[in-house]
C-alpha cells in the first residue's frame, strides 16, 4: 500500500508544480512583452554601458576579475559536485536557442 501513497504524492506534487509554473507565466507576462517590445533599445543600451565599463576600467582591473571568476570555475569544478552542477547547468540550457511554445 506504501507505493500507492507514494503515487498519489507524486500527483499532487505534479499538479502544484504545474500550477506555479502557469502563476508564474501568469506574473511574469507583463515583463517578458516588455523585453520583446523594446529588445533593440535593451541590446544597443546593454553595448553601450559594457563599451563605457570597458574604456572607464583600467585593464589590470580586467585582469583581477577575469582571474577571479576562472580560479571560482576551477574551485567548483575541483569539487564532487561540481560535474554534476555542470551538467545539470547543460542539461536545463540545452533547449535554450529554441523558441518557446504555447505550452511552455
């Protein structure tokens, strides 16, 4: 009788996880018609700020920061968990180039 209960956990589960995602979908609508809506204004205002961050910091300050974010990555990577956080990190990134559907 355990696996029975254990199924019926399951369902509920599945439906409280399908729900959320439609509440979310629901809240975040307003803001992804924006970003769809003024996406050339985001891409040349995003270029314009990293051109300014690039010619306003020195390149030693470039360097500091490019050596800190690759010894974090080798850090992480050293750990047992690190392949594991990678490939999950694939894995959801996978299907990112395509385009939603309408029942994402």
């Amino acid at each position: 009788m355990k696996w029975i209960e254990d199924r019926k956990a399951v369902a509920i589960a599945e439906r409280r996880l399908v729900l959320t995602r439609r509440k979310y979908r629901e809240d975040t609508r307003w803001l992804q018609a924006s970003i769809r809506q003024h996406r050339s204004a985001i891409i040349v205002t995003s270029g314009l700020v990293g051109g300014t961050m690039a010619a306003a910091l020195p390149l030693r300050a470039w360097l500091r920061t490019g050596i800190a974010m690759l010894s974090m990555g080798m850090a992480i990577a050293r750990t047992p968990l690190g392949p594991l956080a990678l490939g999950a990190f694939f894995a959801r990134n996978a299907g990112a180039d395509k385009p939603p559907t309408q029942n994402d």
